[in-house]
C-alpha cells in the first residue's frame, strides 16, 4: 500500500471519527423544531438515559467495573434536586445541579473506597448491596415522602444578574439544556480516555496486576473513576427529576442498573458512541413494545418481548450495535482492496 493511499485512509478515519457525532449533534439540535410535545419529551427523556448508560460507561466498558448498583447514584441526585426545590419560586440550578451531583459522588466515594477492595462476582454484589441500601432507606423513611415518593413543586433556573436565562419548566430550555450536558459529559469522557488517566483505567480493564507491578496504585484510579461515574450519573438523576416533577424510589431500584448495564451491552462495550447508541436503541425498543396501538393486549408484556430480543441481539451482535459500523468499514476495506487487486492485475496483464 502506498504512502498517499496510507494517509488517505488515516485522515478518512480521523474526519469520520468527529463527522458522525457532529452530524448527529446537528440533528439532535433541530428535533425540537419539528417534534411533537410528546415525541421531544422522549427524546429528553433518551438524552438523560444516554448520559446515565455513558457514566457507566466508564466503569464498565473503561475500567472493567460491572456494578449492579448505579442507579443508586443516579436516584440520590433525584432525591437530592426535589429536597432543595424551594417552596415558593424556582430553585437555582448555580446550585441545585452542583449539589446533587456532589451528593452522588461523596456516597460513591463511600460505597466505592469499601466495594473496590472485593473483586468480580463480590464487587457486583456489594454495589448492588449499597444500592439497595438506598433504595430501602427512602422507601421506609418519610425522608423522601416514602414509598410515594416526593414531587418538585417547580423546575429549576439558571440565573445571571436577574435574566434567567434557562427556566427548566420550558420544554425546550429543558431539552437544550440536557442536550449540552449530554456533549459535556461525551466530550469530557472522550477527553479522560486520551490522557494518562484514561489509558491507566484501560491498563487496569486488561491487566490489573501488570499495571500494579510497574507502579501504579491501581485502588487509587479506581476509586476516581468510580467516583466520577457517580458525579454523571448524578448529573443525569438531576436532569429526570426535572423532567418528571417527581421522584420514588423506584428510581434507586436494581431494575434500573440492570437497564442501564443493558444500554451500554446493546450499542457496544468500550465505546462512547456504543453507550448512546444504546441507550437510544434501548428506550426506543422499550416504547415499541409498550405501545397498545402496535401490539394491543401484547404491550402488558413488553418486558417478556424485549427481554427476547435483548437476547437475540446479544446472540448475533456480540460486539453491539457499534460493531455494524465496524462491521460496514470492514466491508468497504475489503472491496477497496479486491479493487485495487484487481487493477493491478489489469494492468499487468
């Protein structure tokens, strides 16, 4: 191969790598535009969840942390943003944002610095432990309404000398809104996987005692990556108890972990694209199956329906919906190169 037809490829690779999620970003930016209330509610509701499956992103497709007990985090940042909503007026997002997802990572701090010293099946467990843990403290407790949960009495808004300039109870404030802390937390994620820290987290997902032997102190990246896992999915909680106006503790529960380890296993492990990919498959595929007008009787089961293809999915796309992209360059590759045979054949002959 020559060297022109090297860098050819190399640039090609480079401009498709940002091409795909700007021309994404594009998109997502014009749907409130023409969306229904409804069909832009879901589409909040999708970025939330694709913040949530890209903090777990770091831990389990990063790191190699399967962690059972991350909605933990995400409820508690709920919990957090409907306790400090004042009773009269709009609570400030200067301080009620910052506030939750600093209460989701001093308990991930917590369950992390005890968890992190288990390994494999018993690290599982006990994040799912402390999860569950949460969950029954508001649910028995009257420190979140109970088992009913608690409701916003209003929205947050941003501020700057008197001008609000986000009021989260508009419907597109609240979409634009969580439309940019979904590009924060990508570029920020894409951002830790190139530096020295990201490449020690993925040191530590191959070869933890290889990576002790040289000299890193392993629990310490660990714990960090565990704790800023929390902090996003944090940052998502926020943001679901904004959009709904009310917080259960349904929201702490191991059904949510369990989905949102499912998000990223469905668009492909180890990759950004791969956590949004799926959580937008994810949430698409779950209103599918839910919906009467489709499936009639048929949509009271949609937990049977999508656990089938979940497993069909997995069965034949063992590398996510991520790896059809891969998938697709590989073919083309592979035609690039039998045309080039084929010419150099030709000319030859």
């Amino acid at each position: 191969m020559s060297t022109s037809h090297t860098n050819h490829s190399i640039i090609e690779t480079n401009a498709g790598s940002w091409l795909l999620p700007l021309a994404a970003l594009l998109a997502a930016a014009t749907l409130p535009f023409f969306l229904s209330e409804y069909t832009q509610d879901l589409a909040a509701k999708i970025i939330i969840y694709a913040i949530f499956a890209l903090s777990l992103e770091l831990l389990v497709g990063t790191t190699g942390l399967i962690s059972l007990g991350h909605a933990a985090f995400f409820g508690i940042a709920a919990y957090v943003t409907a306790l400090l909503i004042p009773d009269n007026g709009a609570g400030s997002i200067w301080l009620m944002l910052p506030a939750a997802m600093l209460a989701a990572g001093v308990y991930a701090l917590f369950v992390g610095a005890l968890s992190l010293r288990t390994k494999g099946v018993y690290f599982i467990m006990v994040t799912l432990a402390f999860a569950q843990m949460a969950f029954f403290i508001f649910h028995d407790t009257n420190i979140g309404g109970g088992s009913d949960g608690i409701y916003l009495t209003s929205r947050p808004a941003l501020s700057l000398a008197g001008v609000t300039l986000v009021n989260l109870e508009l419907p597109q404030h609240f979409y634009f809104f969580a439309l940019a802390s979904l590009v924060a937390t990508y570029a920020l994620l894409a951002v830790l996987q190139r530096s020295r820290f990201g490449r020690a987290l993925a040191g530590i997902r191959t070869n933890e005692q290889r990576m002790r032997a040289v000299g890193f102190r392993t629990y310490g990246y660990k714990l960090a990556a565990f704790v800023i896992a929390g902090m996003l999915a944090g940052l998502a909680g926020f943001l679901m108890a904004a959009r709904t106006g009310v917080v259960n503790p349904e929201i702490l529960s191991w059904h949510e972990s369990g989905g949102v380890l499912l998000m990223i296993i469905l668009g492909g492990l180890g990759s950004l694209r791969g956590a949004v990919i799926g959580a937008v498959a994810f949430i698409l595929l779950k209103e599918f199956y839910a919906s009467e007008a489709i499936f009639g009787a048929l949509a009271l089961h949609w937990q049977m329906t999508l656990g089938v293809t979940m497993i069909l999915f997995v069965a034949l796309l063992p590398n996510g919906l991520i790896g059809l992209a891969a998938f697709g360059a590989g073919a083309r590759r592979m035609g690039l190169r039998a045309k080039k045979k084929q010419s150099q054949e030709s000319s030859h002959a």
